[in-house]
C-alpha cells in the first residue's frame, strides 16, 4: 500500500468519524450561527454602512479557536483513550502520514465551514458593489489561520488522552498566540518588544491580508506555524514508539526536529528583512502607492526628506496605525530612488530631536486620555510626520490621517482615512512652494508665444500707441531668460485685406474695437498665450502697462507645471456671516477650506463685471440675482479658454422653525445656461435609491403628532452609485458613490463645436416633484416615505461637462454697461472688447443643486452615516484637478473615502436579508448532510456487493 493510500485512507476515516457524530453538526451550525450573528448584530452591518465583510474577518482569529480546537481534541485524544493509538504505533507505516491525513480531514472540515459563510459576501455583492480583491484574501487568511490552530490542536491532543483536556489546551495556547499580538496585550510594552510580540501575534497578521494585503511574510508566519506543530505532533507520537534507553535513533529525532524549528524561525527572520514582499489585491490598489505619487517623485531634483515623529506610548487606538503608516513611508524611500530619505523618532527618548521638532518645525505632543478599568490618565504622545524639500517644509499631524467611526454600541474605531493622499500632498507642496522660489520658464515643457492681434499705430488710440510699446519691451525683456521657450509675435488683423481679422472673429470671436459709441475708427488690441495645446487670452483690463506684467506672469503659469494654482470661488451674498450674525442661506466654509488646501482661493465678486486675470478656474457655488455684470464676467472668462463650474438650481432648500421647504431662487444664470444647451428644469429629483438624513419628521400616534429628529431614507437625497457615475471620465471614475441634495434634473442639447459627457444621473427609479413640503411624515409603524404613485419613472442627468469652442451670450444679448471707473483710470477700456467665441480649450461643468457641497448638507450625511463624508467635496476637487491638468491628486483623492457605502434599504428589507443569511445557512447544513448520507449509502450497496 502506497503512503498516498495511507494518507487518504486515514483522512476518509477522520471525516466518517465527524460527520457521524451528532456534535459534529452541532459545532458546525454553532460557528455559522455565531458569524451571522456577529456580522448582523455584534457589528451592526447595517448600521455601519459600508459594503465590505471585513466584520466577518475580524472575529475569525477568535472564532476559529473554538472551531479548531473542537475538531481536534478528540483526533488522537480518543485514540489513547481506547488503545488503538498502540496498534498505529505498530503499524510500519511512518506516522507523518497519519498526521498529515487527519490534519486533511480537520482542514476539509474547516473549508466546508467557511464555504457557509460565504452566503455573507454574494448578500453584499448583490445589494451593493463589493471589492472582491479584500474578501479572497480574507478567505485565504482565515483558512491559513485555521490551519496553523488546527496544527496547534493536533499537538495538544496528541500528548493526553482526554478530549475535554484537549479542547482547553487547544483554546489556551491558540488563545495566547492570538494576544501576543493583540492591542489588549500590547499596551502594556512599547519599543521594539511590542513589535515583537505584534510579529509572534496571528490576529495581527491577520488583519493586514484582510485589509487586502498579501504579504509572503504574512503567509509564510502561518505555514511555519503549521508545519512546527505538525512537526512536534510526530515527534510527540514517534516517542511513543521508543523505548526508555535513548540511542542514535532518538538523538537524531530530536536533531531533526530542533533543525526543523531553526530552519523555520531563521527563514522567517531572512524574509522580514526583505522589502516589497507584498501584492496589493484591492481594487484601485488603495494600499500602495499609486503612480501619481511615483511620478510626483521622479520630478525631485533635491533629496527629500520624510520624518516620522511616532511615540512608543500612544493611545491604544493610535498604536495599531503606526505600523501601517510606516510601511507606507517606507514605499517612498523606495520609490524615491535614492530621493527620498525616510527616518522615524521617537521624542520621548531622545531630547535633542525633541527640542528640534518643538522649536523649529512646531510639533508638539497631543495629549490624550488613557482608561483601563483601574486608572485614567492622560499620555502625551507624538502621531505626527514631517515632510521637507530643501527650505519648504509641511507638518502632518493624526488629525491629517485618522478617520474615527462611531458604532451603535458607541465604540469608536479609528482608521486611517487615506494617508497617500496626504503624505503626497504635503510633498507637491512644499515642491511646489520650492519651485516658485525659483524659475518659472523652468516648469515650462513647451515653447509659448505670446500672439498680439493688434493694428498699426494709424489705427490705434494715441495712449494705446503707448501701451502697445510699454508691454512689447516688458514682454522682450523676458525673452532672453526664457531658454528658447517664449517668442513674441505681432500681427496686424487688417493686413493682406483683412484676412486674418476674418480668421480671428471666425477662430476667436475677436471683433473690432471702438473707442466710444459712434466712433467710426475701428482697431484691434488683443493678447493671446499659444502652445501646440492651449490658447488663452490674457486680459487688457483697463490697458494699463503696470498690470500687464501681473496678467502675463499668470498667464505663463497656465503653462508650467509644479505651481499652485488660484481657484477663484464666487458665492452667494447670503453665504457670508454679516455684522457677527451667521449666513441667512448656506455656508460653503468646508469647500472653502478644502481648495485651500491644495490650491490658491481667492474669494470673487462677479459684480465687477470681470474674473481676476491670475484665476486658473472659476467655481460658481448657488448664484442669486446674477446682475448683467456678474453674468458678462462668468461669460468672458470661459470665452477667453477658462474653466466654469456651476452648481445651480431653480430650488434650495431652508428651514421654518422645525420644517423643511424648497424655496425659489432666481439665479439670474438661467438664460445663460440655456445658451449653451443647458436647461436646469424646476422640479426637484425623487430617487428609490436614497440615503439617510437628519431631518424633521412628523410622527402620528393615533390623533396625536410630533415633530422629532429622525434618521431616515429621504429620496430627495439621491444615492448616486454604479452606473449613475460616469465610469469612463476622470471627475467620477474613482467614486464609489455619490449624494445629492436636492437636485433638479439637467437637460443637455449638444451645440455645434460642443463636447458633452454626463457626469452624474440617478437610477432609473427616480421621478419628479414640484412639491414645496419636503417634510417626511412617519405613520404609526415608525416609517416615513413620499408615494411615487402616478409619477413617472425615469433616470434624470444631475451634472453634465461640455467643453469645446463656446459662443458668447452676449453676442445676442447687448452687453451690460460697465462699471464706473476710477477718476486716476488713465484709459477708458474700449466699448465693444466683446470676445465672442472661445478655444477649444474652454470647459463648463455644471451640477443642477444649490445644496450639492454647503456645510449643512455635509453635516447631515456625516450625521447620518456615522464617519467623515466629503463625496461632493471630492468630486469638485477632482473636477479642479482634471480641469486644470493637474492629475498629482486626483486618482489618490478618490481613494480617501473609497469605502462603498450600502444603498438606503427599508426595515423589512434588511430583516428579509438578514433571516434569509439564516434560513440559506440551515439549507446549506442540509444539502452537506444529504450528500454525507448519500455517500454512505452508496458505500454499504459496495460493502454489500463485495459480500455477496
């Protein structure tokens, strides 16, 4: 008989002997059971509202434990106890064979357990979009976590004969391995010994391949643990064959063992010091570094350096993070190519470095209060990393890194919102603060000329005879340092019969000037930047030579890489506090310091009739009364190349005291938007899929009402998820989801020369309403809805992006008079400086909703999903970025919140799932217990046929 025969042979008896017995089942159920109840319940899958299974995953550690050591104390336990361990002693078949076939049995046992379970992630899969890539490797871990107990518990049953005494040993020396990595334990050392033990610990490791990191070391801690213990439980048995005077066999068991257990320690001790052991299997590769992060890192010129200020004694929350967040650092280094040097420190034992961090980079330790069940105190601890290029330097600080979750059970757990993003960041910073400090014709790639479509000086006004002279000699003079990268070229329209006057007005829309109204003397005076890509106009403004300088600097950095660029915002007068008093309408102070935090703000008022020249964008946030001026300003800045966007809706919403009502707006931007084929209609988009919201409710209780705050799924609230995102453009590819606050549904007529995407849409359950109550009424069951009866179902577009060649509204409409001008103003600007048609480089986005970003709506989806929620925030910032080329961020943006959050789902729909989990989970008992029985059957007819 082969040892294959041997070994499968053995494995066959172990799982007859399991499935026979009436615990077996009842182990089997009981683990299901207790997963399904941990993920629903424990976890509140619900609740938390994140469509992952990681809850499942993060009980296996201690669940396994019971399941192992249930399937183990009675393998040889049992065998001593009733003597038949002495006659496999005898057999002359090695005793590997034997260990290795039940450690098959317990192992297809533990795969048939774990199939159960799969049930939980096809549930989530189905109801919302699941990464895949977290859930295979948390399946692999748990079966390789399940074997190392297993391999545990085979070698505690093997050295006694009771099953009971087995089962507690198995649970004990799993259950210590399970702490030695454990925050409960780890707070009780610091330094190097705690990094030890969160090395020998399995539920450490185990957390970070189910994160969706495959690490070689991770795997390989598991099989060594498996193969030491399979190792002992031979050597435990082969003693049994031995007698009690030791000889040259013995000696050379315990040789081999010992070498065995070297080898495997050793060889874990060689891998740890390995880099990039590591395969990233989410989606979006969220845990590694992304190539806009590389790229960032080719463009240093001077070494970088990364600093981390980390405390051995920190907050049990916090200590688990530092790991994690040091790996990542360590990902630059070696991406850095030798660029970027990383260092870590902890103040706390070393004064000088701490006397540096406090005096000269401002990082001070954060107090926080430390409670166990005998004693509070506070622990000042450093969480914090310095990023320095040259003289530029930018402080991280927890609060850059850490997103906290709050649990039913009022339990925070405490993430790592997306360090990348802000470790990337701050180095684009303090590069790009380098850089301005330096050239600017260096971050230039391209040759730029400076095209002037101006008359002779027969034609031109006498002061602008002057003008055109003083900006030719400040635009000459930078000619020589430009390194071949800026000409100068001045054309006159009028020449060879007006044909290039006839290009510019069909290309530009440039069109002739006048000086004053009945003024006959046409001429022309316009200022383009020119590369083989882009064409901008720069403004004249008030033909004043002193501002050209400013206006053509601005310009030129449109063209250059590793500047900050100015994002100019424009909100709505009852947006900003007056005389100490809060903002009557919407505040937008979180956008507002979200562009500041990667671009140049600067707050615009339209009314001027004019965007300022050193603008790269212009962002419009829920326009009211739009004068005529402020209208011509949005108007021309996108004719002259620039990039609009706009969130805008005939409806806002405001409270009365405790009720919710859409309001009326009349932005003055309709007609304009009409214009370019943009028609924002004045209903307002209910939607199936919703999400949740803080709002006021009107509770029936018999005949009595009451008015309270509720979290329900409010439709005007629209989840835009799947294919509601445009999958196949940069602003929404890397979303996960998206909400929506009431919005009005967008039509686009597409315009010759005009490019148009659809950027958002809500599902094809949505409907429209013109309804002014927007309040939420609960019955007496406790649940609130608005009735869709006789609506008609439809999907309804909520943001749009044209780009293309733009017609001027004011080519049609006449233009607004400008505005007064200063008594010192040395030049009248010209009367028809109209620019009527735009590049092709021009962009217009717009999102149909007054509340899209404002402080009040983001506050209420935090509220009501219970973590930092910034979906609208991300979309415009990545809109800013794909606007103004710049992808450094935009692909690492959208991984820090790239959780996928549930859609909104009834009371009765989720009790449906979860008892649907329990009802297929006994199904699935059964159809296991119908092919044991089946097999058996078909066993005895072949018992029977060999005896007849």
């Amino acid at each position: 008989m082969g040892p294959d025969a041997v070994l499968f042979r053995v494995a066959r008896k172990e799982l007859q002997i399991f499935f026979a017995s009436p615990v077996a089942w009842l182990f089997l159920a009981s683990f299901l059971a207790t997963c399904l109840f941990v993920f629903f319940w424990v976890e509140a899958f619900f609740a938390r509202n994140i469509a992952d299974v990681r809850p499942l995953f993060e009980w296996m550690p201690l669940l396994l434990i019971f399941l192992s050591a249930a399937l183990t104390m009675r393998s040889w336990s049992e065998e001593r106890r009733s003597g038949t361990l002495e006659h496999v002693l005898t057999l002359p078949v090695p005793l590997w064979q034997f260990v290795i076939g039940k450690f098959l049995a317990c192992a297809l046992i533990l795969l048939i357990a774990l199939a159960g379970t799969l049930l939980l992630p096809f549930t989530v899969a189905n109801i919302a979009s699941l990464d895949w890539g977290p859930v295979l490797a948390g399946y692999l871990a748990t079966f390789l976590v399940g074997c190392s107990y297993l391999a545990i518990g085979l070698f505690v049953s093997s050295r006694t004969d009771n099953a009971i005494v087995s089962l507690i040993g198995s649970v004990a020396l799993c259950g210590l391995l399970y702490l030695a990595g454990s925050d409960l334990l780890l707070g009780f050392f610091g330094g190097g010994f705690a990094e030890v033990l969160r090395l020998l610990g399995s539920g450490s490791r185990f957390e970070s391949i189910t994160r969706g990191v495959i690490d070689l070391r991770d795997l390989y801690y598991y099989i060594a643990v498996t193969a030491a213990f399979l190792g002992l439980s031979v050597y435990a048995l082969e003693r049994g064959r031995w007698s009690q005077q030791s000889n040259k066999r013995h000696r050379g068991w315990r040789l081999g063992v010992s070498l065995l257990l070297l080898n495997l320690i050793l060889a874990g001790l060689w891998l740890h010091k390995l880099p990039s052991l590591r395969s990233d299997v989410t989606q979006g590769k969220l845990y590694s570094l992304s190539q806009p992060s590389e790229e960032l890192l080719s463009q240093l010129e001077e070494p970088l350096l990364i600093r981390g200020y980390f405390s051995e004694r920190s907050h049990p929350l916090l200590a688990p993070l530092v790991p994690q967040l040091r790996d990542l650092l360590r990902e630059y280094a070696v991406a850095g190519n030798r660029k970027v040097r990383v260092e870590f420190v902890d103040p706390a034992q070393d004064a000088a470095a701490e006397q540096e961090a406090n005096e000269e980079h401002g990082i001070q330790a954060t107090p926080f209060q430390v409670a166990d069940r005998y004693q509070s105190s506070l622990v000042n601890a450093y969480f914090n990393v310095l990023v320095q290029y040259g003289d530029e330097k930018e402080v991280l600080g927890f609060s850059d890194f850490i997103e906290v979750k709050m649990a039913m059970a009022g339990e925070p757990e405490v993430l790592l919102r997306n360090p990348e993003f802000d470790v990337t960041r701050a180095i684009r910073d303090v590069l790009y603060r380098y850089r301005s400090s330096g050239e600017l014709f260096d971050q230039i790639d391209k040759p730029v000329t400076l095209r002037a479509y101006v008359s002779s000086d027969t034609l031109l006004p006498e002061l602008l005879v002057d003008y055109r002279k003083a900006i030719r000699a400040q635009a000459e003079a930078l000619v020589p340092r430009s390194q071949n990268k800026f000409n100068i070229d001045f054309v006159e329209p009028e020449a060879n019969n007006g044909a290039e006057a006839a290009r510019i007005l069909d290309k530009w829309g440039f069109q002739p000037m006048i000086t004053a109204i009945g003024d006959e003397n046409q001429f022309y005076f316009y200022l383009t930047l020119e590369d083989d890509h882009q064409v901008i106009q720069l403004p004249t403004g008030r033909f004043d030579s002193a501002d050209f300088g400013d206006a053509l600097e601005a310009g030129l950095r449109r063209f250059a890489s590793g500047f900050t660029r100015t994002v100019a915002l424009a909100l709505p007068s009852s947006s900003r506090a007056q005389g100490g008093m809060p903002p009557s309408g919407h505040s937008f102070g979180t956008l507002q310091q979200t562009v500041s935090q990667d671009h140049s703000i600067l707050m615009e008022n339209l009314e001027d009739g004019s965007v300022d020249p050193s603008a790269d964008l212009l962002m419009v946030m829920a326009p009211e009364a739009l004068s005529q001026q402020g209208l011509f300003a949005i108007d021309q800045y996108l004719m002259r190349g620039g990039t609009v966007i706009i969130a805008s809706s005939p409806r806002s919403i405001e409270t009365q005291g405790a009720a919710l009502q859409l309001r009326r707006v009349e932005s003055g931007i309709e007609s304009w938007l009409e214009h370019h084929g943009l028609r924002v209609e004045d209903t307002v988009v209910l939607d199936d899929r919703q999400a949740a919201f803080p709002v006021p409710v009107l509770r029936r209780v018999g005949d009595y009402e009451f008015r309270e705050m509720q979290f329900v799924d409010y439709p005007y609230l629209l989840d835009i998820r799947d294919d509601g995102l445009n999958a196949d453009h940069p602003v929404t590819r890397g979303l996960p989801n998206l909400t929506v606050a009431w919005a009005s549904p967008l039509t686009v007529e597409t315009r010759k020369g005009i490019e148009s995407v659809t950027l958002l849409s809500s599902s094809d359950a949505a409907w429209l309403s013109k309804q002014t109550d927007v309040m939420p009424s609960v019955d007496d069951s406790g649940q609130s809805g608005f009735s869709a009866a006789g609506q008609v179902r439809q999907r309804a577009t909520i943001a749009a992006a044209l780009s293309g060649e733009f017609t001027s509204f004011f080519n049609q409409v006449p233009e607004p008079a400008a505005p007064e001008q200063n008594a010192d103003t040395s030049i009248e600007p010209p009367s028809t400086a109209l620019i009527s048609k735009s590049p092709a480089s021009s962009r217009l986005i717009v999102v149909s909703s007054n509340d899209f970003a404002s402080d009040q709506v983001l506050s209420g989806v935090i509220a009501a999903s219970g973590t930092q929620y910034f979906g609208p925030l991300e979309f415009l910032m990545n809109a800013v970025d794909w606007a103004l080329q710049d992808s450094s961020l935009m692909n690492i943006r959208s991984r820090a919140h790239f959780n996928r959050t549930l859609p909104a789902l009834p009371q009765g729909e989720q009790a449906t799932i979860e008892y649907g989990n329990y009802a297929a989970a006994l199904f699935f008992l059964l159809v296991i217990y119908g092919l044991w029985r089946l097999q058996g059957k078909r066993r005895q007819r072949q018992l029977g046929a060999v005896l007849k």
